[in-house]
C-alpha cells in the first residue's frame, strides 16, 4: 500500500478508535453542558452535555469508557448542591439509561438497514430513557432532598413534563447525529471494501478518468508496470501501459479510446506483451471495459490484466502432455470413448477410429457406426451388458470381436465407468477401449504351453509311479526266490519306501494342482496301505486321525512320506508285540507361522530304559532324523511316555512350486 494510502488509513483507523471517540464525545459533552439553550416562553432550558451522553452510550465499544463519560458528564456545569450529591442525582439516571441503549441499541437499532427507521428509533429510544429514568428519578430525588414522598415528586414530573421538549429535541438532534454517523461510516466501510478488493484482486488493475489518465492501479498492475500508484495516477495511461505485438514487436493502439467511444467491452489481442518502466517484458491477457456513473454515461475506463508466463508454460506442458498421451494410446493400440446419456451420441478420442478400421468422416457420434463394425455374435451380449451396468450402477467390461471392412477379425476389450452429476444421476459414461489381438493369440500360445506341459508332468508323474510299482514288484518276485527271513523283511521294508513315494506321484497325478497335494489325503492313504501291507487288524491295531488340510509340495511330502513310512512301520512291528491291542494317533496340523506339526504317537510297550534314539536307533531312525533334520531343514523330537511319540516341526519353503 502506498503513503498516501497509508496516511488515510491510519487517518482512519485513528478516528474509529475508541480513545478518540471516548476524548472527543467527552470535549463536546463538557462544552455543551455550559452552553444551556433556554427555550422560549418555557422555564425549560436544554442540557446538550447528554447528546453527546447519549450518542457516546451507543458509540464506545467499552463499558468502562461508557460509565467515564457519563461520570463525567454527570459532574459538568455549575450547581448549587453539594459535588457528591450532584453525582449521585445524576447517576441515579444515567447509568440505567447507559444500560438500556447500550443494550437495545447493539441488538435491534444496529441491525436496521433502513436509515430513517433507524433514526425515528433512536428518538424513540430516547424518548423512552428520558420518560422511564429522567424525569421520574430527577424529580423522584428532588422530593427527597425537600423532605417529601418520592412518588409524588415522580408523579408530579409525569404530570408537568418539564423535559418534554427538552427530550424532543435532544432525540431529534441525536438521532440527526446517529444517522449522520451511521452513513458516513457505511460510506467509510463501503469505501475499505471497494479498496480492499481492489487490492485483494490477484489480477492487475487499472482505473482511468474520462481523459484516459490513471485514477487508481493495484499492487499486481505495479508489478507488472514498475510504477507506482503514487508516481503514475494523473499520467496518460499510454506511458504506462506499454503494449506492443509478440510477433511484430510494433506497439499496439491502446484500448482506452476505443471503450470510450464505443461503449463497450474490449479484448486485448492475443500475442501482447507489456514493457514496463524498467524494460522487462510479459505477455498478458484480457480486456478492458467502460465505468459508467448513475446516470449511466462513462466516466472512466478500467483495465484488468494478468501475466500469462506461467499460463503459458502450463499450456505447453499440458500440450507436450496431451502429444506423450496420444502417443501411449498409439502404441498401445487404445482409444478413449465418452456415452452421453442424456443425448445418447458417442464422441471418440485418441486411437478409436483406426481400431474400428474406419475413418473418421464415416462416423456421425451415432451407436449405428460402431454396430457394424462389432461381430454380430457380440453385439447384443455387449448391449444388454452396457444397459444391465446403467440399471444397477456397476462398471462396463466386454471383451468382444471387431470385423474390419477387409474381413479380418480383431479382439478388443472395452471398460467404461459410470459417472453422476450433483443430483446423482446417471450424466455420462467414461471408457477405453483397446485392441487385445496380439495379447489373446499369446495368451492362447501360452495356454497350450501350459496344457502341454501339464499333460507332461502328468504322464511324468504316471510312469513314475508305474515304474516305482514295477520296481516293487520286482523286488516282491526277487524276495520270493529268497528263504532268507531277514532278506524278505529287508525288500519288504524296502517296498513300502518305494509305495510311499509312489503314493505321492499317484496324487500329483489326480490333482488339480500339480505342484502341492494335500497332505491330510496322503498321510490316510499311506496308513491305509501300510495296514494292508503289514497285515495289520483294526481289531489289534486302531489308527486314530486328528488332521486339517495342509498342502505342501512334492518336496517336502516324498520325505515326509518316508518318515511316516518308517514309524508307523515301527509301530506295527514293534510296539504291540504278540496279540497286544494298542492305538497309533497321527497329528497335522498348520499354525498360524506356517509351520507345520506333525505327530505320530502309539501306546505300545515303548523302549529300553536309556535309550538314545539318535545313537542307539537302526537305519529306520537313522532315515527319520536325516530326512526331517537335513532334508526338511525341521525338527525331530522323540518322547517316552505310555508309548513312543514323534513329532516333526517343519516348514515348506524351501522349494519352489513346479508349475
């Protein structure tokens, strides 16, 4: 803000502040209270120390200052009482009257926008304070000094109305004051707005008189101009305002003359750059328009402008924006689409048109185009598609076929959002389309692949199984020629080894996952065919089960396969000896670590007192500590107690999935 600007404000804020007030108020109410107006043929006499009481009551924002000044006015002019009794007398009125104006006049008379009903409520109001406190208190206190009852000295002032006309015109006066108050500091306020959004303006402004020379400019047109306020009002608008041609460098005829004459709103040419005082250069946009007075004619001109540098280099980035996005869409064999609801026309962005394999001068916005481009086996699925998505409010996707007009045939998948306007109601539909032929064709070649090599490993898994079964029976028939008791357990031991590994390609082979089977499944079956395989009976032996569902790869299940094979093998040959009855619980189980638990316990005749399950334990032992600890990379733990308990800790993560 400038120093003439500044100088009028603190002028301003110097005069509304409250110790000038309370200070002037308080001079002219001292003054007036010697200045005693007689009215004729009255024996009345007008105290104007409480016009400016009164108006002081309304006017000060303090309560302390209020009471000041009426303590003060209070005690003014000459009498012949004593100090304390004037005070007290005139207090006694005062200070209830200070009360109810300060109090009606900030909740009703303040929020008055019309003028004169303001004023004739000022009147009445104090009308009122000199009716209701004046004259019955002053009157009220006089026959109290004299001796007399109160009440007749009230009612004798209500009768005579001594300060009638006293009251009329201090409220007249005062109201005349008020409303002289109240205008010039509405005047004063609408001034400060006028110029705070003046100068608020993020756009440069210029105001010219009727010769075209500076009125008023803001700080943003000082910028830009390099002149200020001060230095460039009274000077012709052409040695400040500088325009010329970006292109021609030639000066450009102000547009001042031009809105005078014509009457009318000016743009400024596109390509304008301004010189300001210091020779620096900026292209700026905008117009310039007539200020006209209340009778309509002109009186001036005003100019708003702004710097378009930075607007400029937005539009070039957004420009550079838009080609890299054309660009994407291009190479990416995609095109952006918009659904009017309301008007049902399609407008096409980007790639669209070239997807279709028509040109553009053959498309009129109507869905009719498109349709013949679609393949007719897809357009009516698409269309209940598109409708069912504007009935329930969900997004569009369709995959469907696009016929060129050379015949071939083109995949394309369409996705479209449903957008709403601010009463929620379907407005527009917003979609890209892209062309998906290359992508489905790999995709194909990579779904055979697949299938292949999933027939593969089936067949793999197959003949693995069918060769470890051939295995086995050839060591069933090598075992046969063989007397010996310990070589026929030994192949007997031997093919329930191989059985278990066969096991687990047999499931590979019917499952739907060829990577992980169900262990639950696997560890069932494996105590099953080794119950056949050991002769066992449900009458001796009871197999109890307490397993959920844990899926592992073939990695980790052929070893723990193999461990299960050798205890539950040992349980059945050696922990229910003779015609002993007894029971195998097997545990599986997941926590939420992944690590999986599994158990198999007997209440058999367990093992020697001492016994070291690592040192003293035979191959069997030796195969469950190397495949759980070494293979496994888990845990193995035996226990004593009503029988032999195993359990396995382990993890399967230290493979990966084969497909």
């Amino acid at each position: 803000m400038k120093h003439s600007e500044q100088e009028s404000a603190i002028q301003i804020k110097l005069m509304n502040s409250e110790p000038f007030r309370f200070v002037l108020l308080t001079v002219l109410g001292v003054v007036a209270s010697y200045v005693n107006v007689r009215i004729p043929y009255t024996e009345v006499f007008i105290e104007g120390r409480w016009l400016f009481g009164f108006m002081g009551f309304a006017l000060l924002r303090h309560w302390w200052t209020a009471f000041l000044l009426a303590c003060i006015l209070s005690i003014t002019t000459v009498y012949e009482m004593s100090f304390l009794t004037v005070l007290v007398g005139n207090m006694l009125y005062a200070f209830p009257i200070l009360l109810v104006i300060r109090l009606l006049h900030a909740r009703f008379l303040a929020r008055l926008r019309n003028l004169i009903k303001y004023g004739v409520a000022w009147l009445l109001l104090i009308l009122v304070c000199y009716q209701v406190f004046t004259t019955p208190v002053i009157w009220g206190f006089l026959a109290f000094l004299d001796g007399q009852p109160i009440w007749q000295g009230m009612l004798r002032g209500w009768c005579e109305q001594p300060f009638l006309i006293e009251s009329l015109l201090v409220g007249i006066i005062s109201a005349l004051a008020m409303m002289v108050v109240r205008s010039t500091s509405a005047l004063r306020a609408s001034q400060r707005e006028l110029a705070t959004t003046l100068y608020s303006i993020g756009d440069a402004v210029i105001a010219t008189d009727i010769g075209g020379r500076i009125a008023r400019m803001n700080p943003v047109a000082e910028s830009l101009t390099g002149w200020r306020e001060g230095e460039a009002v009274g000077k012709p608008l052409d040695k400040i305002f500088y325009i010329l041609n970006e292109e021609t460098r030639e000066p450009i005829e102000n547009p001042v003359q031009r809105i005078l004459e014509e009457g009318c709103v000016v743009g400024l040419a596109n390509h304008t750059l301004l010189m300001a005082r210091d020779g620096t250069e900026c292209p700026i946009v905008d117009s310039g328009a007539p200020i006209r007075d209340e009778n309509n004619r002109i009186s001036g001109v005003v100019l708003v402008f702004r710097d378009q540098t930075e607007e400029r280099a937005a539009q070039k980035i957004l420009e550079e924006s838009n080609d890299r996005l054309l660009l994407a869409l291009r190479n990416a064999r995609m095109g952006i689409w918009e659904w009017n609801i309301a008007t049902q026309r399609m407008t096409l962005y980007g790639e669209y048109m070239s997807l279709l394999g028509i040109s553009v001068a053959t498309f009129d916005g109507n869905l009719t185009a498109v349709q013949k481009c679609v393949h007719p086996d897809d357009w009516e699925p698409g269309r209940d598609t598109f409708y069912r998505m504007l009935e329930v409010g969900s997004d569009f996707d369709y995959t469907y076929r696009i016929v060129w007009p050379d015949g071939s045939v083109h995949w394309m998948r369409s996705y479209g959002k449903l957008e709403y306007d601010e009463y929620e109601k379907p407005r527009r539909i917003l979609g890209t389309t892209q062309d998906i032929t290359e992508r489905r064709r790999q995709e194909q070649q990579i779904k055979t692949a697949l299938a292949e090599k999933e027939t593969l490993l089936r067949e793999l898994y197959h003949r693995t199984k069918n060769t470890m079964q051939i295995i086995c029976a050839l060591l069933d028939f090598q075992a046969e020629l063989s007397g010996d008791t310990y070589v026929l357990e030994a192949f007997a031991e031997t093919q329930n080894r191989i059985q278990s590994m066969a096991l687990v390609h047999e499931q590979l082979y019917q499952s739907q996952d060829l990577s992980r089977i169900n262990l639950r499944k696997y560890v069932y079956d494996l105590a099953n065919l080794l119950m056949k395989s050991y002769q066992i009976s449900l009458d001796n032996v009871n197999i109890m089960f307490d397993m959920e569902d844990v899926l592992v790869l073939i990695d980790s299940a052929i070893p723990c396969g193999l461990i299960l094979n050798e205890l539950i093998s040992n349980a059945f040959k050696y922990a229910f000896p003779g015609d002993r009855h007894g029971e195998i619980h097997i545990h599986l189980s997941c926590t939420r670590d992944n690590i999986i638990e599994l158990c198999v316990a007997d209440n058999g005749v367990g093992v020697p007192a001492n016994f070291d399950f690592r040192r003293d334990g035979r191959l069997g032992l030796e195969n469950i500590f190397s495949l759980g600890e070494g293979q496994l990379r888990g845990h193995v733990q035996f226990t004593v107690h009503n029988g032999i308990t195993c359990c396995l800790h382990f993890r399967d993560n230290l493979h990966a999935p084969r497909v």
